[in-house]
C-alpha cells in the first residue's frame, strides 16, 4: 500500500489571550472566528441532503432536529432503511415530505443528494460511504467512521478517488466544557503538556443498554473500543495536537454476557424480571416501542435483548497505554458498569496540571455546571465553571450549527475529516490487536496514513 505523503503538517495557535479567564469561549464574531470556512455549501441554493438510517439518531439529532433549525439552508431529499417499517415511522417522526427508499442506490440516482447523512449500524457505514461518494455526494458520517482497518483503507481510498468529503461527526468535540480544555491546553498555561490520566465510567443503564444492543457483537460496532472509545481518542488526538504512535491495551468481559446469574433473549419474555437489576420495560417509551418493536417482525431485532445473553463478545473492562508522536503518554481505562457515568482527566504539563470530573448522571453535585481545576506547580489554582447544555453537552446544536450554517467559522478546529475519523478508529482497532497479541501495536502498520508529530487538520 502507498504509504499517505503528507506536506500539509502544520501548527496554527489561535491567539487565545486570556484564556482560562473565565468561562467564555471565543466569541462567534471574532476576527479569529472569522478566520475559517468548512461548511459544504457557501452560496445561498439550499442543500440536498438524503439520509440513509432511520434509527433513533438519524430520526432525531440528524431528522427531526435538523427540519427544525435548519429548513432555511437545506431541504430533505430521500431517506433510506433496510427495515421498511422503522423507515415509515422515521420519515413521519423527522416531519420530512421526500420519499423514502428501500433500495440505496436508486435514491442517490433519482434525487442526487449534495450531502449524504450516514447513520445506520456501525459495521455498514464504509459501504455507505464509499457508495456515497461514487455517487456523487459528500458525506456526513456519524461516529465511529469504520470498525476495522481494512474499512478504513477503503474509506481512504474512496475519498481519494472521487474528491468527496467525508465529515465525522464528532460532538464530542463541540461541548462547551471540553472546547474550554483544548483552549487552556493551547493557551500555555500547564506548560508543555507530558502526560494524561483518562478514565471513563458507563453506568448501569446508559452504559447496559450496549450490551442489550447490536453494539453486542465486535462484528457490528467493532467493541466499545470503537464504538465508544473513538470518541475519546479523538478528543485525545485534538486535545493533544499529535498523531498516536503506539497503544499496548488489557481487557476482559466480566460482568455482562455469559457471566450473568440467569438470562434470557429479551426483557418482554424473561421470567426472571423480578429478580433482574437490568429488567427494562421498553414499552413504557412509546418512540421506541413504534421504531424498535412494532418493526421487529421485519428484521427481528429486539432492543430490549438481555445483558446477559451468552452471544455478548465485546470487553466490559478496558485500559490502554497510547504513546504520541509528540511523546505525550496517556493512560486510558473504561469501565462498563458503574454507579454513575462520567469522567476523570488530568492533563500534566511542565508548568501544572489541569483536572476535570463530570458525571453525566447521578451528579454528586447541585450546580448547574462542570468545572475544570487549573493548578499551577508553582501558584494558585483557578476554578473554571462551564454552564451545563442539553444534548450530549451542548456539543450536537454546535456541531449542526458548524455543518448547515453557510461560512460558519472553525476556530477550535472542531472539523473533523477522513483522517480524524480514521486515527480516532485506529487507537481502538489498535487496544483489540494487542489484546489478542499481548503486544503493542503500532499505528502505521494498520492503514497508509503516516503518524505526524503535529496534527494534520482536517478541511472539509
Ligand atoms: N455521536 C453520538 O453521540 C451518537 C449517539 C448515538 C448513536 N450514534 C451513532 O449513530 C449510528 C446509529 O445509531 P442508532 O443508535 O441510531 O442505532 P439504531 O439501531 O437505532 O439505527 C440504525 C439503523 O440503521 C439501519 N440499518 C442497518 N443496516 C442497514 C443497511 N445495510 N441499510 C440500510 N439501513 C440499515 C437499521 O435498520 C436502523 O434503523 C451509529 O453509528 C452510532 O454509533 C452516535
């Protein structure tokens, strides 16, 4: 394979004077916000748009949400599901007037789609995406990009070939709290950042409902390694500036699957629900009950499925040492079954530390807000206090703003390409490869991308 030759590497510090002043992230009107442009489209036409993946986000963050904020700058064209049903349901819930397809290239023949969302099951999205771009659109892809290398090598080579786009949609970027770290982080303010503690923490419902899911299988989501943690290691590689060289990873399946006290193949047919901690009654929500049961006779997926059915093979407890271009080293760990869902972090710099602790449910504390620590090794500390938002932080408005707002601006870099989307993949493919092997992996043996020691941003 030809390996990527990469001239573009460069490092563009926003002049963030006064950074960790107070809680204010950098004012939209800005001249530093003004300083760039991603959006698909910057004339006035409104953009096309299709849909392939009915499911509960493509119907609601990237259906339903979007007709309501954005129906001045795009226009709904096809909507797309392998179940005929969950498409129904989909299109009336989104509110859209387009047709719907069955089939996937029929709808991006007939209504050629500018932009194609992909939101379907995690192991469909590189078919989806290379079938997008041979057909003319650009896409917009939900994380994580791919599940394995070699769908990831074929996303690369698809981009390359046809001049599309591929934009991953990481929210995660975008929340208010965590553009704040990127901030003090390029401020200077901890010094030269060495080394990060990230630990994450899935609860006993929110982080469950994996293992009641098809995020079950590695064949469908590619483990929470993926499907979960490309999340974080892309907050991590856009946190810390540099490509991952190296990841050597333990982890094991202990609580859930086959090491369950009883079980069954799902909560409606379980005669064990009054002794079962997991016993979930899915049809006390009427969205899923229409999206999910009154469509199981088409595919026979059940979303209610047991936490404890014997086909579970994916990692409840994970840790990872990830070496960086840069040299910074990072100590990860997830955890699939605790109290309370959140996290812990902690950037060592040269100069100090900065720490963060949020929990996402079952907050121990009152305020209406999360905190970053900022203590100098020589001085006071400061406390940062970032109002809490709704949907995933407040991260989903802002990255929907950043996608169908015409000339919105980028200045935290939030844009996030093929090779974002790919690297963030890759640390996960690369923790499943060691744990098989007992050995590190290293990051350029997977894919014809070539680790930089400075971040190579993504243009749209
Ligand atoms: N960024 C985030 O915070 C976030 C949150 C939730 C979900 N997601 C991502 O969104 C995607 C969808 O997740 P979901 O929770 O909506 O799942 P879901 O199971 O509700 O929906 C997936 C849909 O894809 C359809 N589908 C599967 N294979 C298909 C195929 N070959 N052709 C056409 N349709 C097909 C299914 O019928 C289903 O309607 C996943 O990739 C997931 O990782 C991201």
């Amino acid at each position: 394979m030809q390996k990527e030759n990469n001239t573009m590497s460069r490092r563009q510090f926003l002049a963030v004077s006064g950074a960790i002043a107070g809680s204010t992230i950098i004012d939209p009107k800005s001249q530093a916000y003004a300083a760039t442009s991603p959006t698909l489209k910057t004339n006035n036409a409104k953009q096309k748009i299709a849909l392939v993946g009915t499911g509960i986000r493509g119907i609601s963050t990237w259906g339903r949400d979007v007709i309501r904020d954005y129906s001045d700058h795009v226009d709904f064209v096809g909507l797309c599901d392998n179940n005929p049903g969950r498409l129904e349901m989909g299109k009336n819930y989104i509110g859209a007037s387009c047709p719907t397809y069955a089939d996937f290239d029929a709808m991006m023949k007939e209504t050629k789609p500018d932009s194609l969302i992909v939101t379907t099951v995690d192991n469909t999205h590189d078919y989806f995406i290379k079938r997008g771009m041979e057909l003319g659109a650009n896409i917009i892809c939900e994380k994580p990009m791919a599940i394995d290398e070699t769908k990831i090598q074929t996303i690369i080579d698809a981009e390359k070939r046809t001049g599309k786009s591929c934009r991953v949609t990481f929210n995660y970027r975008y929340s208010p709290h965590r553009a704040k770290m990127w901030e003090i982080l390029r401020s200077g303010e901890i010094g030269d950042l060495t080394s990060i503690d990230f630990h994450w923490y899935l609860d006993t419902s929110h982080g469950a409902s994996y293992f009641r899911r098809w995020h079950r299988l590695v064949e469908k989501g590619g483990s929470l390694w993926v499907h979960k943690a490309s999340h974080h290691f892309d907050l991590l590689n856009w946190w810390i500036e540099s490509d991952p060289e190296s990841v050597y990873a333990l982890g094991d399946l202990e609580f859930y699957g086959k090491n369950g006290p009883f079980r069954a193949e799902n909560c409606r047919n379980c005669p064990h629900t009054k002794q079962c901690d997991f016993y979930w009654d899915i049809m006390k929500n009427d969205t899923y009950k229409k999206l999910y049961v009154d469509n199981e006779k088409y595919d026979g997926y059940l979303r209610d499925g047991c936490v404890f059915r014997n086909d579970v093979n994916i990692f409840d407890k994970m840790a990872a040492t990830i070496k960086y271009m840069n040299g910074v080293q990072v100590s990860y760990s997830l955890t699939a079954y605790s109290p309370y869902e959140g996290y812990r972090i902690a950037f060592n710099g040269t100069k100090g530390r900065m720490d963060a602790w949020v929990q996402e449910s079952n907050p121990t504390t009152d305020g209406n807000y999360d905190e970053i620590v900022v203590a100098k090794n020589f001085g006071k500390r400061q406390y940062i206090q970032i109002p809490h938002a709704s949907g995933h932080g407040g991260g989903d408005k802002l990255l929907r703003d950043q996608i169908f707002i015409p000339n919105t601006a980028d200045p935290l870099k939030q844009t996030a390409g093929v090779r974002d989307g790919s690297l963030a993949c890759l640390v996960g493919i690369a923790a499943r490869k060691s744990i098989a092997s007992k050995e590190p992996v290293m990051i350029k043996d997977l894919t014809t991308i070539v680790p930089q020691t400075e971040k190579v941003y993504s243009r749209i």
